[in-house]
C-alpha cells in the first residue's frame, strides 16, 4: 500500500511524453500523498485518482469476512482530497457520479498541471458486486451453520 503515488511520479519523470494515471483507495493515497509536492516541484502531470470510501476497504472486508461486525482500525477521517491537491497547486476535483468522471478526466488532463480526481463513493459498495452489508451477512449466516 502506498507505492503507486510516487511510482507514477518516478514513471512520468522517466517518459514525460506517456500519460501516467495513479489510481488508489484512499488510505493507500495518505500513506504518500504529500508527494503531490513533489509532482508540482517537477511538473509531473500525473492524474491522481483517489477512491475514497472513507477506510481501509481491503482491510474492512477481511475484516467482515472473517470476525463479521467486528471492525477494528479501518475507519479513515478524510481530508477534501480535491482541495488538498489544490493547495499544493494541482488541479482538483470532486466526482460523485459516474457520469461526471469523463469530463473531470478530460480536464485533468488538459490543464497542464499535475491533477487529482477524487472519487467519492459510499462504504457499502465494497466490491462492484458485494456490499459490507450483505458480506457480514453471508459471513454470520456460515458461523451459524
């Protein structure tokens, strides 16, 4: 967890030519993300995105599978990632809704600058076809067979 942030920075530094997208959780973003320092310092115009759901997912749904409705250290206090990457002087923005992605894409990379999209969605989607809610169920519904 944590390397993709600054190995898509060492990737664009390497091919300046070649896009480089970084796409992390965001509990793998904050274990490196004051490296959009170093993307601004050396104009590394890398697109960061950043899933935040708020946890450690992986850890959450190991969590859930194994000891279910006993969550321990997975809860994250977020900051505003899109504001964050503003303040280290990327473009930044907020997308809630799948159909807003395209064009956030599409202007992350046309401003010339490295930039950040962040993704938010909600901590029941833990998997594109499973929620926590129905992965705690199964999970309860075996301990008791």
């Amino acid at each position: 967890m944590g390397y993709g942030v600054p190995a898509a920075i060492a990737a664009k530094l390497t091919d300046r030519d070649r896009t480089v997208i970084a796409f992390a959780g965001d509990g793998c973003f904050m274990m490196n993300g004051q490296e959009l320092a170093t993307a601004m310092q050396y104009d590394a115009r890398v697109v960061f995105i950043v899933v935040n759901n708020g946890m450690y997912g992986t850890i959450r749904m190991h969590q859930e599978r194994t000891y279910p409705g006993r969550v321990s250290g997975t809860a994250l206090a977020n900051p505003d990632f899109a504001a964050l990457a503003q303040a280290y002087g990327l473009h930044g923005e907020v997308v809630e809704n799948t159909g807003e992605f395209a064009s956030a894409f599409e202007r992350s990379v046309a401003s010339g600058k490295p930039a950040l999209i962040e993704i938010r969605i909600d901590q029941e989607a833990i998997t594109p076809k499973m929620s926590l809610s129905a992965m705690r169920e199964q999970a309860l519904a075996a301990q008791k067979s």
